[in-house]
C-alpha cells in the first residue's frame, strides 16, 4: 500500500497537481475601432491620454456640490452596502474553500464510566470502572494529490474576485447614475423656471385681451386664446413643480439620506456640466477592462477551474485519519509513561461504478464552462454598443445644440415682433399665441439639447469603465 501511495503522488506531481485545463482568454468578439459614419465625429485629443479607468470621478465632474453629493451616495447607498457585505460573504466562502488544504487537528479529553452490578461480577459487589483518555487527532484528511481541492480553491477565490469587481461596477453606476439624476434635477428647474416667466408673460397679455375686450375693441376670441394661453402654463408649472420634487426623491433614494439644501443644484448648469476631457481614439481593448466585464472573465475562471475538480473525481482519493495521546484508568495516571495510545486509518476510495455521476458532473462543469465563456463574450458585445451608441450620440450632439440654440433665438425674434404688432392693434391675438407657443417649444428643446450633452459625457465616462478607484 505504502509503494502504492508513493507512485499516486509522483503521477500526481508530474501532472501539475491540477486536472483543470489551462484557462485561455477568449478573443473579444467586437471590432478592434469604434464605428465610423456621419454620427461618429472624433473627440477632441485630450491634454493628458490617460486610460478612463484611471480618471477618478474627483477629477472628472468639476462642481464641488455634485462632488459631495456622489460622496454621500457612495457612503449611504444601500445597494453598494449589499454589494460590500456580499464581498464580505465571498470571502469567507474562499476561506472555507482554502481551509479544505489543510488538516483538521482537534485535541480531545475524555472520560469513560462504567457501572457493573454485583449479579455480573465473581464477589457480588457492584463496581465502577473509569477510563481516561486524552490526545489529538486528524480526522479524514484528504491528499489532494489529484488536484480537487486546489481546484475547488481555486473556484472559490475567482468568485470572491468577481463580487469585488461587481461591487465596482456598481460603483461606477452609481456615480453616473447621481451625476445623471442631479443634472436633470437641474434641466426640470430650468423647465419650471421656463413655465413660470411663460405663465407671467401669457397673465399680462391676457390682461391687455380682457381689457380690449371690456372696451369693445376686439372679439371675445383673442381673450379666450390669450386665456387658454394661460391655462397651459400654469398646467405645466403644476407638472414641473410635481416633477422637481420628484428629482429630489430620487436623489434622495440614490444618496441613502435626506441631500442637505446647499448641496442641491440652484438651476443652473454651470460647472456641472464642465467635465474633464475623454481621452481621444481609445481602442476597444479598453472594454476588456470595465468591472462588468472582469466580473464575467472571473465567473468564467471558476467555471475553468471546477472542471479540473469534476475531472479529480474520477481518480482515487485519499484520506488519512489519525491520532496520539494517553489513556489510564485514573486520571492521575493519564500523562505518566506506558500511557501512550495512537491510532492510524489510511483510506483510499477508488472509484469503480457510479451509475455515470461523474461522468455526468463532467459533462455539467463543461457545459457550465461554454455557458460562461458565451456570457463574457456578449457582455464584451454589450458593452461594445454601449459605448457605439454614447459616441454617436456625442458625434451629433454639438450640432444638434448649436441648431436648437439658433431655433430659440429665432423664434425670441419672432415672438417679439407678433407681440408688438398685436400690442398695437394690427394683427390678431392668434400669431403671437402661436409664436409664444414655438419659442416655448424652442426653449424647452434648447434645455433638454444641454441636458442631453452633459448625461452623454457622463455616460460615456460610465460606459468606458471610469470612477471606481478605491481611494474614492
């Protein structure tokens, strides 16, 4: 048996002590470029070409405000609490996974009493015996001569890895999700503030209506326009007014707390939208990168790795179960010399037939192995578009802002001039209601234009894998 066991271990060291296959990168199955055409303009080249990922969201959003509202969201959000304790909990899985190399040794102390009645003894007199013992032991130690256990390790630290790199993720979520919720808490102020200086201005003209009206100089259908004028501002204060404290609920809901007043945007952009520069033509690598995508490359490894444990499975395995100590009759007597005791259990379990089960985990760790390495690639994909779509959007974006600025400017002009001719008699309430209507239009188009320019810059900060430093 002794021979036996030493030629297992030489073939097990000459295997590499690991039946799992070696892991291999799967290519990234997208384009190694970014997609090019009339949406995709290229990006200004950077001051400093650093990787996204290396730009902390300090460094990156300007206004001090949002930065100390992202730095409550990061300290209270409950879902990045969960994702911490889920870190917590993973590694204490592995722990229990590493433990699994190392023997088990326990120290016992024990006493054994046994009481004989006098009709079972030769002198009729009942009697007790005591035994004591004590020592230490190793219960069934398995020789991971075959690699089982290291690759049940190995398993489990990949995805203590992958919950470290989920929480990241989340992180990074976070950040762009705060920053987003706070630049349209701005956008529905400015909206509100819009309504409010549109419902003032529709007031007066219904006024001027009334009072021509009262005089006899016009019709009853100039009041009435002028009056539905106001009606639909003052409907769309109601609306802005409901949805600012909704913003505000939301960000609330995002920080973890209640966000203190003068941390809340006052309805300007300002320096909120002022964020640092991406990094021009970055490669598509850069995905390979993003905490998303490590996280699937680490449930892929663990997959790797158990597939090395299922194939353990169909050679022998060994465990040894032994102790040392004393024993006596008295406990006086337990550690005096000749009290010695020890005992020594090898086993090996060979197995012959199992009805196909480990033929069948085999086949379960292999499968689950090609489940993960087409998970990676399509989050590799979907990031891939994130990023396609956020470049896209940020290709058209400068002109789309310049037009709808020059839209509302445009109907400004026009709006004054139907005013000051209604204003003097020579035309009907009906052209400067609808040129009101169009500068509103304009307004609230040329608001949504520069909400839609700083989320792009966000998100595309989000989506190139940026903000999860750990010193933030």
């Amino acid at each position: 048996m002794k021979k036996t066991l030493l030629t297992l271990a030489a073939l097990a060291l000459l295997a590499g002590c690991s039946l799992a296959p070696v892991y291999q990168q799967p290519a990234a199955p997208v384009a190694a470029g970014w997609p090019t055409g009339d949406a995709y303009k290229p990006a200004p080249a950077a001051a400093e070409q650093r990787k996204v990922a290396d730009i902390a969201w300090r460094d990156y959003f300007a206004d001090e405000r949002l930065r100390q509202v992202i730095a409550l969201a990061l300290a209270n959000n409950r879902d990045l609490r969960v994702s911490a304790l889920n870190i917590e909990k993973a590694r204490a899985q592995y722990g229990i996974e590493q433990a699994a190399l190392l023997p088990k040794v326990s120290a016992t102390v024990s006493q054994n009493a046994t009481r004989t009645p006098g009709s079972m003894r030769p002198d009729g007199e009942a009697a007790v015996s005591r035994q004591y013992s004590g020592g230490l032991g190793v219960a069934a130690y398995e020789l991971d001569f075959f690699g089982k256990l290291r690759s049940l390790s190995e398993a489990g630290l990949q995805q203590y890895l992958g919950t470290e790199e989920a929480r990241r993720a989340q992180q990074i979520s976070l950040v762009a999700e705060v920053a987003n919720a706070y630049l349209t808490l701005i956008a529905d102020q400015q909206r509100l503030g819009l309504a409010a200086d549109t419902l003032k201005s529709q007031q007066i003209s219904f006024e001027l209506s009334k009072r021509r009206f009262d005089a006899g100089v016009t019709s009853g259908l100039d009041m009435y326009e002028a009056q539905s004028s106001v009606e639909a501002a003052r409907n769309d204060m109601a609306v802005y007014t409901a949805q600012v404290a909704l913003d505000q609920n939301a960000l609330t809901l995002l920080v973890g707390g209640a966000v203190p007043a003068a941390l809340l945007p006052s309805g300007e952009f300002g320096a909120v939208s002022k964020l640092a520069a991406i990094p021009a033509e970055l490669p598509s690598a850069v995905l390979q990168q993003r905490p998303d995508v490590l996280e699937a490359e680490r449930t892929l490894r663990a997959a790797n790795a158990n597939i090395g444990a299922a194939r353990a499975a169909f050679f022998p395995s060994i465990s040894l179960t032994a102790s040392a100590g004393s024993a006596s009759s008295s406990l006086s007597g337990l550690f005096k010399g000749g009290s010695s005791t020890w005992s020594f259990l090898p086993q090996i379990n060979l197995p012959i037939f199992d009805g196909g089960v480990n033929r069948a985990n085999l086949n379960i760790a292999k499968t689950e192995r090609d489940i993960a390495v087409a998970r990676y690639e399509k989050s590799i994909q979907s990031a891939f578009r994130e990023v396609a779509d956020a470049l896209a959007q940020r290709g058209t974006l400068d002109e789309r802002l310049a037009s709808q600025q020059a839209l509302a400017e445009a109907s400004a002009k026009s709006f004054r001039i139907h005013e000051a001719r209604y204003q003097k008699g020579a035309e009907s309430y009906l052209n400067a209601l609808v040129s009101q209507r169009a500068l509103y239009s304009a307004q609230q188009g040329l608001i949504s234009a520069r909400l839609s320019q700083a989320s792009n810059a966000v998100t595309l900060y989000k989506v190139l894998g940026g903000g999860w430093q750990p010193d933030d």
